[in-house]
C-alpha cells in the first residue's frame, strides 16, 4: 500500500493529461465539484487521485515514466471506469450510513497495525513519512479506510447476504464443471541418470552402449538391495542427486502418457528399467502414490455454494446498484463525464448479460 510505483513527476503528468486532454472541463468547475451524488460530491482532487492510483496498477508504466501520448491514451481509457467506480462508492457508501455503519477507532487501529507490521514500519515517524510520500494525512487514510469498509459491510448485508443457492443450481454446477472436485493422483520417484556424451555429430554408439550397460548395472545392485540414496549421489547425472535422486511429489497429470501408462502397472517401491531419454538413461523408482480423488456432491457441496455465490455476485450487485441509482439524484458538471460514466455503464451492464448467457 505504501510503495510508490510510479514517480511524483509521472504521476502529476497523469494529471495534468487528464485536465487538458481527456476531460475537458472547465478550470473553475474542475477546482469545485464534478459529480453530485445525493448530499455528497466528487471533487477534481479526488477524481484525480483515483486516476494516479489505478495508473500505478498499469503494468506499462511499472519500469519507468511513460510518454505523454502514453499517458492520454490510458487515462481516456480508465477515466469511465473511474467514474463510474466512483459514482458506486458513494451510493454504498451513502447507503451504509443509512444503516448506521462506521468504522470504530479500535477497528482503525487494528488496520494501521496491520498496515504497518505488512510493510515492516517500526516506528511513527516511517509510518508518517510513508503517509507523506503517498501525498495523504492520517485523516485522508482514515476517510479511504471507512468508504471501503462501508462499502464492503453494504455488499455483505444487502446483497451478499442475500444471494440463495438451491440443490438444482448447486447439482448443475457439479456436473458441469466436475474437473474442479477433482485431485489427479501424485508420485514421488527417486532417479539415477547415466549421462550420455553427445557432440556436433550426435551421439556416439559405443558410448551409449556403455552408458546403457552402466545403467542396468546400476539397476542390478538396486534390485539386490543397494540403497538407492547413495547410489544416485554416486552416479547419477540429475541435479537430484543431492537429495538422494527424490522428485517430486508430481502430478500424474503432468507426467508424460507413457510413462503414466507405465507406473500405473508398477507398485511402489519397484524400478523402472533403464529408460532412454534425450540425455541418457534413467532409472527410476516409484517412491511412493497418491490414487485420483473426486469430491462427491455432498464433499463439495460447500466448494460449490460458494462458486456458484461468487458467479451471481456481479450480477446482483449490478441491480442493487441500480435501484440505488434510481432512487439517487446523480448531477454531472460536465457533458464528457457524464457520457464517460455513461459508456461504463453500458459496457459493464453488457459484459454481466454477456457472462450469465455462458454460465
């Protein structure tokens, strides 16, 4: 929260494209209100210390300051989702103040502690240059923390809260996405690699005969009862030797079909022959095996409320707010702004029928 990730140079250019460029509205406006929203406003700074904080999240501008045509292309991209973003902030949040929420000096606290002890402030005096170098007061914190948190607590109440999952829905969502419940079996093997020389003219044939026959030596002193530890740490060529030749615990979905085909006829503890790879010969032994599971219905059916919760959540929270925005009395200063919030609007509302149409 409190790394800087663009600097202060990129970040009041940002601004300033945003004044000049991507909404052209007046100075005398910009230096009062943007948006009425009911009794609460927008104001130019804060418009625009949302405009900064979501640049900061571009992956583009993370190694460096970015060009000025840079900066009017993304800010003309971001500044309707930044309108409506916030428009929805102070329906919730007006609407949590209805409710009577708020956020409690001993809440503020706990999260200042955990503000600090996340970004290894040790005193007050860090804590405060850290608040200085985001350009924000404790005050300014304070304000952020208690939107979000009412935001929040408004979510969980009214729709959240709210949100039903019946057997059927829950049944559908079982049968259709069946791969989630389930958990591919594991191996852990133990290697020895007999490496074979290879030049510019490929591979040498007696060479990887010695290796071949070196390796079902190998082979031959592990069935006798050899440990298999100390003969990897004496031969093999893999990087695993230092931990006895152990790999894994690996996924039998990541294993080549082969060689599933292969272990799934072997019990643990046996060895593999000496197979043929693109550096040599490999032994291996099946260490030990985890078998596929899949959840049944009931198993997940926790998992699955949850999902199917998370699913409808957009969409319900959608028409939550905009049975506040109807009720609400929204006042742009500005034509742009009110068609950038507009585009947003209709782009999000788009993309949730969109969604439920695949779901």
């Amino acid at each position: 929260m409190m790394k800087r990730l663009l600097s202060a140079a990129c970040a009041l250019a940002a601004a300033t494209v945003l004044l000049t460029d991507a909404v052209p509205l007046s100075a005398e406006i910009l230096e009062q209100v943007l948006v009425k929203v009911n009794g609460d406003i927008l104001t130019k700074t804060e418009f625009e210390a949302r405009q900064v904080a979501l640049l900061r999240s571009r992956p583009e501008f993370a190694n460096g300051n970015p060009s000025q045509l840079d900066l009017q292309r993304v800010v003309a991209e971001i500044t309707p989702t930044i309108i409506l973003e916030a428009v929805d902030e102070l329906l919730l949040v007006q609407r949590g103040r209805e409710m009577n929420y708020s956020l409690s000096d001993q809440q503020f606290t706990e999260i200042i502690d955990g503000i600090k002890k996340s970004n290894k402030i040790t005193d007050e005096a860090q804590f405060q240059a850290a608040l200085k170098q985001e350009g924000m007061t404790l005050d300014d914190l304070r304000q952020r923390l208690e939107r979000q948190m009412l935001s929040d607590q408004v979510q969980r109440v009214d729709v959240l809260a709210k949100i039903s999952v019946n057997d059927e829905e829950a049944r559908a969502y079982y049968e259709t996405h069946a791969q989630e419940f389930r958990t591919p079996a594991e191996l852990t093997l133990r290697e020895i690699l007999i490496e074979v020389p290879t030049t510019e003219r490929g591979i040498n044939v007696a060479q990887d005969d010695e290796a071949r026959a070196k390796a079902d030596g190998i082979r031959k002193r592990l069935l006798a009862g050899e440990p298999f530890p100390r003969l990897a740490d004496e031969f093999s060529a893999s990087p695993s030797k230092a931990n006895g030749g152990l790999i894994g615990p690996i996924s039998s979905d990541e294993i080549d079909p082969q060689l599933q085909t292969r272990f799934a006829g072997m019990k643990v503890g046996e060895l593999t022959e000496a197979i043929r790879t693109t550096r040599g010969y490999q032994i291996l032994k099946l260490e030990s095996r985890t078998e596929t599971k899949v959840k049944t219905f009931e198993e997940a059916r926790g998992d699955i409320g949850d999902r199917v919760v998370a699913g409808k959540r957009q969409a319900e929270l959608e028409k939550y707010l905009d049975r506040l925005r109807e009720q609400a009395s929204i006042s742009f200063r500005n034509d742009e702004l009110k068609r950038a919030y507009d585009l947003a609007l209709t782009r999000r509302r788009n993309a949730t029928a969109a969604a439920g149409k695949q779901g």
